[in-house]
C-alpha cells in the first residue's frame, strides 16, 4: 500500500496490498478495499464502504456508507453515488457495483441502485434505476442504448482509428 501526501484515512480501515491512494483524499472508518486498486484525488470515500480489488477509481469522486463495488470496477472523475433516496433522512441504503463494470466521468447514481456485472454507465448519466448485467446505459434518466458486445465493438473501431 502505498500512501500520498495530506490523505485522511480513518480507522480499522483495510487497504489491501498495492493499493495506491492518491493527494487530497478521504477515507473514512471501516472501510475495505481490495488490493491493487487504485483511488484518485480529491477522492471522499465515506465509512462503512467495501471496494473489491483491481478497481481503478478517478479524482473527485464520491462514494457515500453501504456502498459495495465489486472487483476490476473502473469509475470515472466526478462519479457521485448518493445513499440516500430522501433526504435528509435516517434510512440510508448504498449503491452495489457490479465487478467489470465501467462508469463514465459525472455519472450520478441513485441510492439502492445496482449496477450490474460489465454494465456500462456512460458520461454525464444519471443512473435512477437498476441497471441489467451487461448494458449499456446513458442520458438523463439513464436507459438502455445497447448491448455490451456493440460497445465493445465501438471501441475496439475507436482504438484502431488511425
């Protein structure tokens, strides 16, 4: 584990092995993460979060308590969960990430909400419902645009282009 200058980490916090936790961010008490994961700056990961390993999470996001995401998850910058569907309210519920799912920069996902393995969550999305094992979702409100396959594709023609 590796850390970097003004980090705010809380306690009976794991970090696993090979985890780099970049300037300026907080995590608070109680918090896993799995190992090579890496978290950006100015990065807020509240208490009571579990992040699987492999993960590669991008500055200035924000990750609220009970939130689960599952390995090799990469978030975008900017990617606000909420946990909770009312507020202020004392009834707070996390968001569940699945493993290789990828959500854009500026996605902000509903409390409760999951996101399904190798789903695609698209920049700027805002995520209100759950979101199906491999689809690809975007626009305000997020919805179905197509399948993971065709995204692939779309970006295996983008890295090609010369």
């Amino acid at each position: 584990m590796e850390h970097l200058s003004l980090n705010h980490v809380g306690e009976q916090v794991k970090l696993g092995e090979n985890t780099k936790i970049w300037h300026f961010t907080y995590i608070g008490d109680h918090t896993i993460i799995g190992d090579h994961t890496t978290v950006g700056s100015l990065s807020h990961i509240d208490h009571h979060v579990k992040i699987g390993s492999e993960c590669r999470i991008q500055g200035m996001v924000y990750i609220p308590p009970h939130t689960i995401i599952r390995d090799r998850v990469f978030i975008g910058p900017g990617v606000v969960f909420t946990n909770d569907p009312y507020p202020p309210s004392n009834r707070l519920v996390g968001v569940t990430v699945g493993s290789d799912a990828i959500i854009c920069a500026s996605a902000v996902i509903k409390a409760g909400v999951s996101i399904g393995e190798g789903a695609v969550v698209g920049m700027g999305a805002v995520v209100c419902h759950d979101i199906t094992p491999g689809t690809v979702v975007f626009g305000v409100p997020a919805s179905p645009r197509y399948s993971l396959d065709e995204y692939r594709n779309k970006q295996v023609m983008w890295e090609t282009q010369v």
